[in-house]
C-alpha cells in the first residue's frame, strides 16, 4: 500500500501558492535536453513530444526498469516547457525513467500540425502515444501523470479504458485535476480569480489567431472581440468545432468524474483545500472515495499545481512531483527473481524514436 509523505507547505495561502510556482524560475541542471519525436495520433494531427530518454545497455540489469516510461501531459494552454513538465521530469529521469512530456494538439507552437483544436475529452491521442510505447517501441511499463486540464485526461483515460488497460500502463496521476470541468469553470469566473481568467482568455485567443493564420478560411475570427470567459470560448470554438451541442454540454461529457468510478489501475490525486478554481467537494464524491484503485490526497493547502515547500541541497521543495514518482516506483513491477534474470541473456533495449 502506498502511503505518501507529509505535505509541510512552505507558505500557506491558495493564490500565493498557485502565483509563486507560476512565475518562479526553476534551474534543473541535471535534466539532459530533450529530443523532439513526433506522433501521428490522426490522419490530419501530428503532435510533439519532447522525450529524455537513458541510453541502453544490453548488460546491466537495471535496463528493464531504466525502460519504463512516463507520459507528462500539461494544462490549459500549457506545454511541453511548463515548470511542472520540467520538474517533474528532472525527478522522474533522476529515479531511472524515461521521459515523454507531450504537447496536446496545438500546444508548444505546433498549431500547424493539426487541422482541429483540442479539448478535454481528446484521450484518444493519449492513447495512441501509449499504444505506440508498449507495442512498437517495447517499452515494459508506462504511467501517465497529469496537471489541472492534464490531470483531467488522465483519469478520463484510465475510466475510459477500464478493465481492459493494457497491462503496460501501471499507474496514472493526477495534479489539482479539473475533472468536473463545470464546477471548475464556474469558481473560475469568481472575481477573485479574474487574473486567471484573464490570462487564460487571453492565452486562448492568441492560438485562435495563430490557427486561423495556419489554415486560412477554416476559422472566423470574429468571435473573439466577444470573449472574455473560458465558457464563452468554449461555447464559440471548443463546442462547435467538436460536436457538442454547448459549453454544458462539453463540460459534462470531457469531466473525468463521468467515468471516475471505472477506474482499474493504481491511480494517484493529489488537490488542495485552498486551490482557487478546483472545488474540493469534488475530491469526496462517493464515486471517487469509494473506488479502492484510487489513492486521493485532500491537503489544506497547495493551490493549484504548486505544492511548494521547503527544500534542501538534494530537494527543491515540489512535493507533488516527488509525490508523483514515488507513486508510479511503487507500482511498477519487479523482476521476482533477480538470480534466474541473472542467469538469461538480458533483451536488446529500444529506445523511444526521435
């Protein structure tokens, strides 16, 4: 059974938390840079990946568990660069795995590899980054962790898939998730979080342009000048471009809790009390409390996707990245029988594609 470390925040307060991870420059030097890979997750949407990926060896032991990989998946109008994408990963390549910090559909400056938007409901792409993994690349062991609109994907993944996930994926996590993605941008329109807002507004509306400049005459842009809420986004691009009938109704069926209670493998939550735009009641659903596969963290503070507290020489304080990992090592299985392993010849490692 896992059981997680104590949480000892080094301030409290959701918004300080959730601004000073924001805007903190965080220094992780002993993450290699990364390798670019790409994945045709569609007939017309390619998304990047940047990867860390340990060299094989064909002799030591240890290179099955050095194989094992996993997959980072960032918030709204995140990417591949975002801190938590990066620290997370400097954690991860520290304790032996393999790195593949994915870019949704149009993030990380690729909006001209896919003719679509993205949205929250897109596990499919997730999917086949993980099918691609396990099956043609050999990897043992993949885990999915996730931040806020990430963290929403991963749990969606995992209920979606059920009782047939493949036996690869071990584990999955998920970071002050929006998985009742209703409720969610109901707080968010609180005057308090304006700035939130503000800046996802305006985050969404620049990818707006930089798409309709990608593919001219495939989006209006007239919409935008009337803008000024994720809902009313949503309701403009995000429904119509997908299906749904509006925003409500995207909300309802992209909201991990839908499928919460069917998942089947290790899953890990961790939100906070305080968190400025993820209720916590939806942490305590009986759906979520009563499901034994998952390990739901409830902590009076930490904001939203900060967890900071203090740090030493050997740790730099973000707890729920280091949380993260302990999680997915508990899981992962191990050799039973280190001598019979010993006594065969290891197989050849493959290393992800760039």
């Amino acid at each position: 059974m896992f059981e997680p470390s104590t949480y000892r925040p080094r301030f409290t307060g959701g918004h300080k938390q959730t601004l000073f991870a924001w805007v903190r420059r965080r220094h992780l030097p002993k993450l290699p840079a990364p390798v670019e890979r790409y994945f045709d997750v569609a007939d017309d949407a390619r998304v990047l990946a940047h990867c860390h990926v340990h060299a094989p060896s064909s002799t030591d032991l240890s290179a099955e568990a050095r194989r094992r990989t996993l997959i980072l998946l960032h918030g709204l109008e995140g990417s591949s660069m975002a801190h938590y994408m990066r620290g997370i990963s400097d954690k991860a390549w520290a304790a032996g795995w393999d790195i593949v910090r994915l870019n949704q559909r149009n993030c990380g400056g690729t909006e001209r590899l896919s003719r679509g938007l993205y949205h929250s409901r897109l596990t499919h792409d997730v999917q086949v980054v993980m099918r691609e993994l396990l099956d043609r690349d050999g990897v043992p062991a993949v885990a999915v962790a996730g931040y806020s609109l990430g963290g929403n994907l991963a749990l969606k993944l995992a209920g979606e898939l059920g009782d047939g996930a493949p036996p690869g994926l071990v584990a999955v996590c998920a970071v002050s998730p929006t998985m009742d993605l209703a409720a969610c941008v109901k707080a968010l329109e609180r005057r308090t979080n304006f700035p939130y807002e503000w800046n996802f507004v305006q985050n969404l509306k620049g990818r707006m342009r930089r798409k309709a400049a990608a593919f001219p005459g495939a989006f209006s842009l007239d919409p935008l000048k009337r803008i000024w809420t994720v809902r009313q986004f949503d309701e403009a691009y995000t429904a119509p471009h997908h299906g749904f009938r509006d925003a409500d109704d995207y909300y309802y069926r992209a909201s991990a809790m839908r499928v919460i209670d069917r998942i089947r493998v290790a899953a890990l939550i961790i939100t906070a009390e305080d968190d400025p735009f993820v209720p916590v009641s939806t942490f305590r659903d009986p759906s979520v409390a009563s499901n034994p596969n998952i390990t739901a963290i409830v902590t009076p503070h930490g904001g939203h996707c900060a967890y900071v507290e203090r740090g030493d020489d050997a740790y730099d304080g973000y707890w729920a990245e280091r949380e993260i990992v302990r999680f997915i090592d508990h899981h992962v299985p191990r050799r039973r029988d280190a001598a019979s392993a010993a006594s065969q010849t290891p197989a050849p490692s493959l290393p992800l594609r760039a």
